[in-house]
C-alpha cells in the first residue's frame, strides 16, 4: 500500500498567499512545498518531481510565464499539470501560455474552491489541456473586429482581450450562444449597455421611419452575436477546428445570474462606442472540464447575482 501523499508545490512571492494555499490544501490531504521568488521556484521545480505545481506571474528573480517554460522543459514535471495565478492575466500573457499546454488559469484574487477544483480536474483527468491556444485567440479578436468594422465603419473602439473572472454579464441587454465541436464546448456572450445598442441602432437606421424599441434592440444583439459567432466559426474552421452554433438566447436585465458553461477562463473583449459599451466574451474548454468535481454542490455551479463584474 502506497501511503504517500500527492506533492504539490506553491510559488509566489506574496508568502501569505503561499501560506493560506500550502495550509488549505494540506487539510485537503497534500504535501506542499513553497518557494517565494521563481528562480527558487525553478530550482524546486527542476529538481524533484510534483502531482501539480501552482504559480504567479509577477515575480522577482523570474516572471511565471518564463518559470513555466522552463518546467515544461524538464525531464522531472514536462508533464505535471500547472496552475497559474495572478491579477494580471492579458491577452499576451494567455497566449504565452496557451503554448505549453496541461497549464489551467485562474485570476486573482480567487475563491479557495477554485484552486480545489482545478487541482481536482487536473489530477483526475490528467489529459485535460487548455483551449486558448493562440490561433483561437487571434481568431476570436479579429471576428470581433470584423462585425464592428461593418457596424461602425471604424467609430467603435476595441480594447485588449482580458481574462474575465466576474461571473455576471455587464450590460443590460445581453445573448448567449452555445458552442459545440469534437474538441471543445463553450459559449459566445454579447452584453451592451443601452447605449451601446442605440449607437448601432442610430447608425443602420438613420431616416428610415418607426421608432427604435426595446424589441429591436434585443434582436440586434441576438444578430450582433450571430454574427460574430459565425465569423469564429469560420476562421476557426480554417485551422480544422471546428464548431456547431446553438440558437443564441436574449437576456435582459442588469447584473444577470446565469449557469457557467465551461469551467475554463472567460476571455472578454471590451467594445466602445460614444454612447456606450459592449462586452463580447468567449469561454472554450475541452470535454472532460464540463465534468463537475465530485465535491462539487448544485449551489457551486450557478453564480449570483452578487458577484461584481468586472469594471
């Protein structure tokens, strides 16, 4: 009988964080190792081999992301699963990471029962790999920044794609569209402010008679997401990968508590008009992350309405 218990090891240069994980989680019944700078991190990591290794970006010595490609290089965890954390998750930082693959991300600040059940996932489906490689990422921006070239002919502003942790949409008029493929399930969110809608509205019918109201708005962002959705599918088909769209639905309401699809991040591009914004949010992950973990309550998988988004 093997009694030893699975090594995890925790880097970061807040030691109280390291502290609250390393105490958490050897209740949950680990062995932790910490290391509060990434070249200490690297050295552990490189030398004796972890069940899962969790990190942060920001470090001094040596960045996470670095830290991570040197692990993954290694003969002792090429292929231990690891667990990034930080609040400082950009679209150039997911990409980096979306190369190494067995890499799980999670903002901070965090819920403990996210690190629980990502350490969960990883360490009972060990093939599980993160979809946000970078040709999805590059496909998702340029979809995007195709549907608000036609709408804004270049008056609607894109911002940088963001990890968005907030589990509510923004606006106050929003759709979901399922995704469907071999290799990946997820949703497509538009989210407007009235604005932003009235915006779009203002400009596609302009002198044409019949007020603009609530019920047209709505269908412009079912159309709004249509759109964008098939643009994805497109490029994305492409790269053989490919997606079936679901019938997007239509929200409306403020702050919005709806089911999570996925359990991987949500990657959220910010568009911004003179009167208002939109929020576009892509969530994708492989099948087995739609698998709840066994301590998981029906409570844990739906989100409330107390949740801030993000700002």
């Amino acid at each position: 009988m093997n009694d030893k218990l699975p090594k995890i090891l925790i880097i970061d240069d807040d030691e109280e964080i390291a502290r609250i994980l390393s105490t958490v989680l050897t209740r949950d019944g680990y062995e932790t190792e910490m290391a509060h700078d990434g070249l200490a991190g690297l050295r552990l990591a490189t030398s004796q081999h972890y069940e899962a290794i969790i990190t942060d970006i920001n470090m001094p010595q040596l960045d996470g992301v670095e830290l991570v490609g040197h692990v993954k290089k290694s003969l002792v965890n090429a292929n231990t699963p690891i667990l990034v954390i930080s609040g400082r998750l950009t679209s150039g930082v997911m990409s980096r990471l979306a190369r190494f693959g067995m890499v799980d991300v999670i903002a901070k600040p965090f819920e403990l029962k996210e690190i629980r059940r990502a350490l969960h996932r990883r360490l009972a489906f060990p093939a599980q790999k993160l979809a946000y490689e970078p040709f999805i990422l590059h496909a998702f921006k340029e979809s995007v920044k195709d549907v608000c070239t036609y709408y804004g002919d270049g008056s609607i502003t894109l911002e940088e794609p963001f990890v968005q942790r907030a589990k509510v949409l923004p606006g106050r008029i929003s759709a979901l569209m399922p995704l469907f493929g071999r290799r990946a399930h997820g949703s497509l969110d538009v989210s407007c402010e009235p604005g932003f809608v009235a915006y779009l509205a203002a400009r596609l019918f302009a002198g044409m008679p019949g007020a603009v109201d609530d019920a047209l708005y709505r269908s412009m962002v079912g159309e709004l997401t249509n759109q964008i959705a098939g643009k994805l599918k497109e490029k994305l088909r492409l790269k053989q990968f490919f997606l079936v769209l679901g019938i997007p639905f239509v929200l409306e309401g403020q702050s919005l508590a709806i089911p999570p699809m996925v359990a991987s991040p949500k990657i959220a591009l910010p568009m911004t008009t003179p009167q208002g914004k939109g929020w576009v949010e892509l969530a994708l992950a492989d099948l087995v992350e739609m698998l709840p973990s066994e301590d998981e309550s029906e409570a844990g998988l739906f989100v409330t309405s107390n949740d801030a988004p993000h700002t």
